[in-house]
C-alpha cells in the first residue's frame, strides 16, 4: 500500500519493458530463456524484475508454452502432521516455479469413488502428486492413467523400486531402529510399540525398524498395540498398557499417539521417565514443548514435499527422470521422555 493510502498493482511486463529499456517482447523472450538475447541485455531485464518484483504469470506461461502449468495433489487427509507438512512442499516448491497447485480429497477408499477422484484430477490437466499413505491414496496412485505424470509419496517400500515408478519417501525403517536402539541403550529390557496403521502391508517399515532394533538386541518382542493416527487412540493404548507394571519403555507411531499415551500415564500415576520412557515420532511442533518434552524422531515432511513437486516438475518439463529414493536421514532428538528404566535410576 502506498502513502495515500491505494494498493499497490503488481508489475506488469510492460512496466518491467520500460525500466530495462526494450521491448516487452524481449522480456517476454528473457523469462522464457530465449538464447537469442544478448546478455548485458538479459541481465537489464533480470534486473528490472528483480527491482520491481515482477512475478510470473503461470496462465500466461502456460499459453506460452502450450503446456498445464499446474498440479493436483490427491490426498485422503489435510491436517495430519505429516500429511500437511508434505502439502506445504509442494505449494512452496510449486510456487517458486510458477505452478498452480489443486487439491483433491480422497473420502473414501471405495474403488469407484477413487476412480472418480482420479477421473477430476485428471481433467484439470498438468500433472499429478499421490500421497498414498493410506488405502484411498494406494488406490489412487494405482488408478493414475499411464500416460499421465504422476509421483507418488509412499511409505518405505520393502526394496528399491524400478526407475519406471517415480516415488519419494522417508526411512521409516531406520527411524524405528533408531529409536528403538536408543531406549534399549537407556537399560530398558524392551520397547513396547503403538503402531499407526500401514497403507499397504500388515507389517509396516516403522514396525519392522523396531522388531529388527529388538531381535538385534535379544530383546523380548512384545504384541504391538495397534492404534491410529490420533492422540485419542494413543490415549486408549496408553491405558492399556499402563496396566502392565513390567512396561518401562513405549514407542509411538507418530507424537499425537504419544501425546495420548502420556496423558494416560499420567492419570494412572506413571511418572514420565522416572517410571515409564516415552519416544514418538516426526518431531511435530508440538513435541518439543510438552511436559515433559518428547523424545522423537524427526523426519523432513516438507522437504518430502518438495523432492515430491521437483520429481514431477523434471517430468513435465521432459528434463531426465530422477530415480526414486529417500529424502533424508532420519535423526533423533532426545528429549526429557526418556530415560533409565527405575531400577537403575
């Protein structure tokens, strides 16, 4: 807004023209990387774009081209912590090379109503992102159309996908085994574990890091507690094993289960970590602060995002394909709910 009082309108090419001295044509050819600029001129206009914060339209870069600039990412939730956090990714990496991004909610892992999902996306044209962590969103990413780019976020897989299919994800796996090795490092016998569901196999990677940190170990492998994703059903996993006074140590599938099982250890008068040890998972913003501060491990869901939109970005712009792979070491953060088991206190 200026002094009296009027929004500001955004630079225009032709605004951005007249500071560099040429014609909007030129800048026209400068923003789409035309090689027949001269370079003292490009670097004029780069810098008359920069001084007047002009921003590219993607509408007009997409008539230009001939080519969507834009992306619907297929989700079946949006406010879970890692769901979100990879959402923000994509927006943010999307937005940095002038691309729209859409969102389509999966209701339902019904076949006909994720065909239907699948059928809107691809209307919109451009291409597509699966966050497939769930039945709906496995669905969904087995339903893309193969001559549609897709990339698909998913859990751990067992092995190394082909090139053929463009995935991202995180070490799930190494994450457990992390955690789990450092709750057993404390002098706790074993780690019981609260597991989220997995999307596409009864065992998933976060519960095969954690058996194979215990097997390792020659620790006992207790029964998992099968939660959810919330901190209500970390709360009904918490009671039940609160009950179990050998439990010294308890690992979350996720911090909002955590968050639940340490209110229930707290109303069955289990102090955290004097009596009990407590680690989640995902390092969410609310770990670090509270009480006691949760022990976790923190796993880069944005930058997931990002790996997600630049994957798909090398495809639409027919750059080469990248191969799938993880996108970050996962790393642990101890904090006040973990310690020595009572008796070695």
């Amino acid at each position: 807004m200026n002094v009296t009082g009027h929004t500001r309108r955004p630079a225009s090419i032709r605004d951005v023209a007249t500071a560099a001295g040429v014609s909007y044509q030129t800048v026209s050819r400068v923003i789409n990387g035309h090689p027949s600029v001269r370079p003292t001129t490009r670097e004029r206009v780069l810098a008359a774009i920069d001084e007047l914060g002009f921003r590219r339209s993607a509408t007009a870069l997409a008539l230009a081209s001939g080519r969507s600039r834009a992306v619907t990412v297929l989700t079946a939730n949006t406010t879970h912590y890692g769901y979100a956090s990879i959402l923000q990714g994509i927006e943010e990496a999307a937005r940095a090379e002038s691309y729209a991004v859409g969102i389509g909610v999966l209701e339902s892992a019904d076949e006909a109503a994720v065909a239907a999902e699948v059928r809107r996306a691809a209307g919109a044209g451009g291409g597509l992102i699966v966050i497939a962590y769930d039945p709906a969103g496995v669905k969904a990413l087995g339903a893309v159309p193969a001559e549609l780019p897709v990339v698909g976020v998913v859990e751990t897989p067992a092995s190394t996908p082909d090139p053929g299919r463009p995935w991202v994800w995180t070490d799930d796996r190494e994450a457990a085994y992390q955690a789990t090795r450092h709750l057993l490092s404390l002098g706790h016998e074993t780690v019981h574990y609260v597991a989220i569901p997995s999307s596409t196999r009864r065992t998933s990677a976060r519960t095969s890091g954690w058996r194979q940190a215990l097997r390792e170990a020659g620790a006992p492998e207790p029964r998992p507690v099968q939660g959810s994703w919330g901190p209500a059903e970390g709360h009904a996993a918490g009671h039940e094993l609160a009950r179990d006074p050998a439990v010294s140590a308890i690992l979350c599938g996720n911090d909002d289960l955590a968050l639940g099982v340490l209110r229930a250890l707290h109303e069955a008068g289990r102090s955290v970590p004097g009596e009990v040890s407590v680690a989640g998972f995902d390092d969410a913003p609310h770990s670090a602060y509270l009480t006691p501060s949760l022990t976790t491990v923190r796993l880069d869901f944005t930058g997931l995002g990002r790996a997600a939109f630049a994957l798909l970005h090398g495809v639409l712009e027919e750059a080469a394909r990248i191969a799938p792979h993880p996108v970050s070491v996962p790393e642990l953060v101890v904090r006040e709910s973990s310690g020595p088991p009572p008796a070695t206190t």
